[in-house]
C-alpha cells in the first residue's frame, strides 16, 4: 500500500501542472481547482471513515451522542451543509 492516498498524489499532480510557467491562465486555473476539490474530497473522506469506526467499533461497544455527532459533521461537511 502507497503511503500516500491516491487523491492526494492526483492534487499533487495538479498543483504541479498549474504552477508550470508555460500553462495558459484557464488550464492552470482547471487545474486548481482540481487540486482544491481532490483534497477536499480526502478531508470528507477520512471524516467519514472516521465516522464509520465510531459506528463499528472494534469492541462492540459505543457512545451513540458522540458517533451520531461525528457522522452528522462529516454528512454536512461532505453535502456542504450546517451541522
């Protein structure tokens, strides 16, 4: 398994790809955003994660405040709405 997730490798990428000097201003603006959009799916998604294994967790035991708390955070974020 890589170290770095995929998503983040992608943004990488495309940070690299706007910042070159020969990109006209609407490619480097695409790739941008592209870069912008990939690390926020990644934050959305390790908070899901992180959701789900308060959810599941290992023990069989949960605080249920604290896991409907933390998957209504990570539902908001992800669907741009308030918590």
């Amino acid at each position: 398994m890589s170290a770095q997730p995929e998503a983040l490798r992608l943004a990488d990428w495309h940070k690299a790809m706007a910042d070159e000097p020969n990109r006209n201003e609407a490619k480097r603006d695409k790739h941008r955003r592209t870069e912008i959009e990939l690390r926020r799916l990644h934050e959305v998604n390790v908070e899901l994660v992180e959701a789900l294994k308060l959810i599941v967790p290992p023990s069989g035991k949960y605080d249920e405040i604290v896991w409907i708390a933390k998957a209504r955070a990570a539902i908001a974020k992800a669907t741009g709405e308030q918590p």
